[in-house]
C-alpha cells in the first residue's frame, strides 16, 4: 500500500481548523490583505472627515467670536443705555410712558423752555452718544452681521442717528428750532439686536461643546462598524493622541467603543 502523504502546514486554515488546498489559501490570505487594506482606507477616511468638520467648526467658532465682541455685544449694550436712558427722562422727568407717550413727550419740550433745555442735556450727555455709538458699529462691521444683507430698518436707524448729529450740532449754535429727528427710531430694534446676541451666544455654547453637527455625529455612530471605530481610536493613539485631539469631536460622535459602538458591534 502507498504510504498517505501528510498535508503541509501551510495549507492548514488555523479560524476553520480545516484542510484547505494550497490556492484556497492564497485565496484567503489576499481576502484578509484586502480587508486589512478597506479597515485602513476607510479609517482614512473617516478621520479625515473628521479633521474637515473640526476645522470648519473652528471657522464657525471664529466667527461668532467676532460677532459678539466687535458688534452685538457693544451694539447690545449702547442701544440698551440710549432706550433705558430717554426712557427715564420720559417717565420720571416727563411724567409720561415710553414709548407710548412719545407725542406727549415732544408737546411738553416744546412748550417748556426749562424742560427743553434739560431734554438737550440729557440727549448730548448720554442718549445721542451711545447711539453714535451704535451706528459706527453698524457701518464698521456690517460684515459680521446675520443678515445676509443691511436690513432696512438699520438704514433707517443709521439715517436717524445721522440727523440727529445736525441737531445737535444746531444746539451748539444756540438754534433751538429742531429739537426731534424727522426719522424715528426703528420699533423694536433694541429687541431685535438682544435676541440675535441671544442665538450668537447659544450657537457659541454648541461650538464649545463641540456638538455643532448632529448628521456626522450620526454617520459615525450608526454607520462605521465597531471595527472601523476601534482602528480610527487605534490608530490616533499610535499617533501620540486620540481622537478627542480633532477639537472634541470624537467624543461629540459618540466614538466611544464601550457605549455608541457597543449596538453596532452586537448586529
């Protein structure tokens, strides 16, 4: 009888524990390089993705940073003192509700001389300077306003402002003729700049927390499988950090392989 041949080594499949001929194994052996070599690109990939949204994010960030310190902040504050200001004028020295009373209030100057002539000061003092205020923010930083254009009602106030200068300007040459601006200010824009300044500022605490896009915190919670997540974790930390160094975002998507991978890897 011929003696059995013993089967190489090589050919032995060491996951199934069974016999495989020599070109099933080079089968298996390009499978597993092709894997290894989908898990890289695709941990490329992701990582990359990644770094992009980080940095728009710190764009974004930038941004918004700038807008609440270069214009609503300080247009905030001078539109809030010039309101509360001639609001108080109106009620404790005129005796009258603002802005409601407005009419009434324009009635009295003009026919009181003593009255007049604090209502000048009050305005030359603290109403018209903070209000100058406010319109050289608007014009000097318009680019970093929310509106995607100058809104109307900023050119009217703008306008009124400009007038008032003249007045004022009047005054000082002792011409009392002209005491209101033709132009009125805009109803509302105090409240309209508060609840922008408002938004900036929850957008800001988004920004922070990292938490600035809820689509690519889902894309890499819900699609990468658990074996892509551990290779990106993996691999920023062969790198000298983790993932946590993209500005959060890792921990903003939920790359955490002991709770948001733990679903998909079970499926």
């Amino acid at each position: 009888a011929e003696p059995m041949l013993a089967r190489p080594d090589s050919c032995q499949n060491e996951i199934m524990g069974e016999w495989l001929p020599p070109p099933l194994v080079w089968l298996e052996g390009l499978g597993g390089v092709a894997l290894t070599v989908a898990t890289g690109a695709a941990a490329y990939l992701v990582q990359g993705a990644a770094e992009l949204h980080a940095e728009r994010r710190r764009a974004e960030l930038a941004r918004v940073d700038a807008q609440l310190e270069r214009l609503y902040g300080p247009l905030l504050a001078a539109l809030t003192t010039a309101v509360a200001v001639f609001k108080l004028f109106a009620e404790e020295r005129v005796g009258v509700a603002w802005p409601e009373g407005m009419p009434e209030l324009m009635r009295r100057v003009r026919e009181d001389e003593s009255l007049r002539a604090e209502y000048e000061q009050w305005m030359a003092v603290s109403v018209l300077p903070q209000h100058d205020r406010a319109a050289r923010l608007l014009q000097e930083q318009i680019h970093l306003l929310e509106d995607r254009h100058m809104p109307q009602y900023l050119l009217d106030y703008v306008a009124m402002t400009a007038a008032y200068r003249v007045i004022r300007a009047k005054w000082d040459a002792g011409d009392h003729t002209m005491l209101f601006s033709p132009l009125r200010m805009p109803p509302g824009l105090d409240v309209h700049v508060r609840d922008t300044f408002d938004a900036l500022k929850r957008r800001q605490a988004q920004l922070l927390e990292g938490a600035s896009d809820p689509v690519i915190s889902l894309v890499l919670r819900w699609v990468l499988p658990g074996w892509a997540r551990r290779l990106l974790l993996g691999s920023a930390d062969a790198g000298g950090g983790s993932i946590d160094t993209v500005d959060g975002v890792g921990r903003a998507a939920g790359l955490d392989t002991e709770t948001a991978g733990t679903k998909r890897d079970d499926e």
